[in-house]
C-alpha cells in the first residue's frame, strides 16, 4: 500500500475546490464589472436624454414664449401722467401679445387705450412697449384690472397706485389663467396697506 495515495486525493480534492471557488469569485467580479458597466453607460444615457430634452424644451419655448409672461409696468410716477408699459422678463421672447386695461374709476377716460384690446405683437425677453399715457391730474387712487394673452397662454393683473407726498406708490400682482396663483408681486415700500398688513386689491 502507498501512504502518500489517500493524501494526494484530498490534495487533489482540496484543489478542486478552490478552483471552483476561485471561478465563484471570478464570475462574481466579472458580474459586478458587467453591471457597473451597465450603470454608467445608463448613466451617460440618462444624461444625454436630460440634454436633448432641455434642448428641445428650449426651442419649444423660444418659439412659445415659455414660462415668460407679460406685465404691465407703470412709468413717470413722479407726475400726473403715467406711463403705461407692457413689459417682458425671462429669457425667452412673447408673442401675439395683447392687452385690455380696464380703468375701475374713471371709465370715461380720454386716453384710447382704455377699455380697448391693444395688440403689443412680439415682444422680446427683459423688453418693454410703450402703450401710452394715462393722464391723472386731482387723482389720488387709480385702480386698473389689465387682462393678457399671448401664444403661450392668458392671465391678469392687478394694479393698484396711490398717491403719497407727490409719488405714486405701486402695488401690482399678475395671477395665473385661473386667478388663483401669484406669478408676480410687487409692492412699494411705501404702499398704503390696511389694517392686517396686506394690500386691498377690491
């Protein structure tokens, strides 16, 4: 009998299992190789999908206006005759803008675009368009609704000038299509306010 047999088979026995565990190992690297692959090329793919949506997002916008909108600005507020101004923010241009101011006090105004659609057409981003003046004189309050369309969309404003020490005082805020939401509020410093701190709008 040879003594060193039964040795040499658990040797034998032993290298056998630690190939296989050495081909476990092998295969669970390459796996984790393989899905880290996989993750950054889904990664990459992910960020070049982000991209071309931005980008398309953006040509949708410049030809729509966007989330940009219009509002009225008023101008000169240190005399009796106001400038009237749409103006644009944002980065992108409006377009088929128009505008009807309503004047809640005086509606026999001789200005003639009181009352009346006035088309403003495109207007480029961080723009204004003169629209006109509005003649106040022995006025102490003016209080003007102003409602918007344009390609992208429809809303309103409100605008509010009382007249302090010879200064006219703003509080201005344009409302979503639905009238429930604030996309722009202004109000001056120095801007009368009622009794809880907040502006009377009616």
């Amino acid at each position: 009998m040879n003594p060193i047999a039964p040795r040499m088979k658990l040797d034998l026995g032993q290298l056998g299992m630690f190939f296989v565990a050495v081909g476990a190992i092998c295969a669970t690297i390459g796996a984790f190789l393989n899905y880290r692959d996989q993750t950054r090329n889904q990664n990459l793919l992910n960020l070049k999908n982000e991209e071309i949506i931005r980008l398309t997002q953006n040509a949708l916008s410049s030809v729509t206006g966007g989330t940009n909108f219009p509002s009225l600005e008023i101008g000169d507020r240190d005399t009796d005759h106001l400038a009237i101004l749409v103006g644009s923010g944002d980065t992108f241009p409006l377009y088929d803008v128009r505008v009807q101011i309503l004047d809640l006090d005086t509606a026999e105004k001789t200005q003639d675009f009181i009352g009346k659609t006035v088309t403003v057409g495109e207007l480029p981003a961080n723009s204004v368009y003169p629209i006109g003046k509005l003649t106040v004189i022995g006025m102490n309050a003016v209080r003007l609704n102003v409602f918007f369309s344009a390609r992208n969309g429809r809303l309103s404003q409100e605008v509010r000038l009382k007249k302090i020490e010879g200064q006219w005082q703003l509080a201005s805020r344009v409302l979503d299509t639905m009238g429930t939401n604030i996309l722009k509020l202004t109000i001056d410093p120095k801007f009368p306010l009622e009794a809880n701190g907040a502006v009377k709008w009616d």
